[in-house]
C-alpha cells in the first residue's frame, strides 16, 4: 500500500477542484470531504498502522502538510469566492442614475375643496369664524328651533332621513346657527361648511348627501343691505365682477324677509340658455333676516339684536364655478376627471 502515492492524488485532486470551485457552498463539501473525520486525509491515517513502522512517520508528515496545504487553499478560495460574491451583488445592485425617474402620481385638491377654500378665505378674512355641527341631529334642531312647525312638509318622511322617533340625519347646515347661538354671545359671525342628507334619489342634480354653506350674522343694528353686500361679495369673488345678483322673496321659516339669491346665467350671461331654463338667471342660495322665534329660542332678545342667514348648496356652486353637468362625478373621485381641476 502505497499511502504516499495516495497522498499525491489527494493533493492534486484538491488543488484541482479547489480552484475550479464557484460557489460558496460547495467549499464546504469539499472542507468534509478532505479534512473531515472521515476524510480523505482521516482514512490516510487510518490506514498507518498497515504500514511499514518506519514509513509510519514519513507519511504522517506528509498528510500533515498536505493538510496544512489543504486548509490554506480552502482560506484562499474561500477569500476568492466570498470576493466574487460581493461583486456580483454590486454589479446587480447598481443603479443607473440616467435612466428616467417614476413619477409619483400626484393628487389634486378636489373642485369641492377648492371651492370652500375659496370661500373660506373670502370669510374669514372678513372676520368669519368657521363653524361646525354634527350631522346627527334631533328634531329640535332641525326643525323647531328654526320655527319649523310640527307639520311643515319639510319634516315629511319624504324629505328626511329619520334614525328613530327624535333623531334624524341633518337636512340642512341651519342648525349650526342654533348650536352656536346656544354657545356663543352675540356678536356672531359665522360660516358652517358640512354634509347635509335628503331622502333624494340619486341623478345628475340631485344626490342623498350634498354641502351646504351656511353663513349666520348677528349682532346689533344688522340689515338686509348687510345681507346683500355679503352675499355680494362673495359671489364676486366666486364667479367675477360682472355676475349680476338679484334677490327674489321667498319663504324659509326661520327668516323673515326670507330671500333666494339668483345670479346671472355663467353661461349666457342672461340672454337665456338651457342651463337657466331660458330665465337667464341661476338659484344659488336661501338667505333672509334672522326670525325673531330663532332668535328668542336661543336666547337672545329680538329687540336688542338681528342677524341674517343664508345657505348656499355648495356641490351647486362647484358645478356652476366649473361648467360640470352631473354632481355625480363630484362623488365618484375618477381620477381623470379630478385631474382636469
Ligand atoms: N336651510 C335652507 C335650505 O336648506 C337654506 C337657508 C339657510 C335659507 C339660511 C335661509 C337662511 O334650503
């Protein structure tokens, strides 16, 4: 048995197939397969006691170097391998800085919130505070605080959404002004943005929720002609200076002189066209003289002061301002259409 010659091959057979090696992990299987307990080295040393006794430390001396040899190719390969790795990583890795970027895909502020930011601005910087109210309401602030008697059709289960015998999903944002005259002294000024529900059916004009604006002056010494010059104003400011307002008497139970307010037709101008029904003009909103009954109902002393109120349909107003024909795509948040704003 030629145990020298054994270790020749092995050592050839390592060299070879440590420097052929290109992964990682079959360095391992070769450490096993060499330097294991039962390695190739290992069975070398097994077999010592087969051999001549004074052969015995020639070739112990050998399989030790050859293991010395062996451990150090599998550290190299190793340093190799681990090397080439860390490059293929990088090489995958790289970013080309010139190609085009993604575009994130940005929003847009919808034509409801441009709407009432507009409005917003105009208000405040008139000294309007912004007012809120919840959208659960009982009757009484719906309806009778606002000297809505117990029989108005408005109370009509046609028209309201009731939740139970007191409670009812608000139809209008008027009940904000009774809210904020139970919690506040006069004077007031306020404007109320918020969802309103009706029990409508939903098509290109109408929808079961919609927004109301609702806008409550009161203080000492207020008119209708301060009624007019706000309401002025603000259409001004939403639709330009040559819009022409006209006030035609109305019926609201909570005003008096109550008042709708029509502006000349966006799109004729008010030679007549199919969006004003031939009129000329466009219905944008209830407003009129605070009732004394709202008033005393909340507190206050009708001989001391007077305020009015209007409340503007606020999807209405989006359509006009931006020339859409159906409030559905108010709700629908297509992004095409949101897009074009
Ligand atoms: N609340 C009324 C409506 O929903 C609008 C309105 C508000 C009218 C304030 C007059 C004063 O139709």
């Amino acid at each position: 048995m030629d145990l020298l010659k054994t270790l020749e091959n092995i050592e050839k057979d390592a060299e070879q197939e440590l420097t052929e090696l290109d992964e990682l992990k079959e360095l391992e299987e070769l450490r096993v397969k060499y330097l294991g307990k039962k390695g190739e080295i290992q069975q070398v040393f097994n077999k010592m006691g087969k051999i001549e006794p004074e052969q015995r430390p020639v070739v112990g001396k050998s399989a030790n170097i050859l293991k010395q040899k062996i451990e150090n190719l599998i550290n190299e390969n190793q340093q190799r391998l681990e090397k080439a790795k860390e490059k293929k990583r990088l090489v995958a890795e790289k970013i080309d800085v010139t190609l085009p970027g993604n575009k994130p895909k940005l929003g847009r502020a919808h034509p409801l919130k441009v709407i009432i930011d507009e409005i917003t601005e105009i208000f405040t910087g008139m000294g309007f505070s912004i007012a809120e109210g919840p959208e659960v309401e009982s009757e009484y602030y719906n309806f009778a605080a606002l000297n809505i008697p117990e029989h108005h059709p408005a109370r009509d289960l046609q028209d309201t959404l009731y939740l139970d015998d007191h409670y009812l999903l608000r139809t209008h944002t008027s009940p904000v002004q009774i809210h904020t005259m139970e919690e506040q002294d006069p004077p007031i000024r306020i404007i109320a943005p918020g969802k309103v529900y009706r029990s409508d059916e939903l098509d290109a004009s109408h929808s079961p929720i919609f927004h109301q604006i609702e806008g409550l002056v009161v203080d000492k010494d207020i008119t209708f002609s301060d009624l007019k010059g706000t309401i002025k104003l603000i259409v001004e400011a939403l639709f330009g200076e040559n819009r022409k307002i006209r006030f035609r008497p109305s019926y609201f139970p909570f005003t008096e002189p109550s008042a709708e307010v029509d502006v000349s037709c966006i799109v004729c101008g008010g030679e007549g066209c199919s969006l004003c029904s031939r009129s000329g003009w466009l219905e944008i909103m209830g407003s009129g003289m605070v009732h004394p009954n709202v008033l005393r109902m909340s507190g206050y002393d009708p001989d001391i002061y007077s305020g009015f109120a209007f409340g503007v349909g606020w999807d209405r107003l989006a359509l006009l301002k931006y020339g859409i024909d159906d409030i559905r795509v108010l709700y629908e948040n297509d992004r095409r259409f949101l897009h074009q704003f």
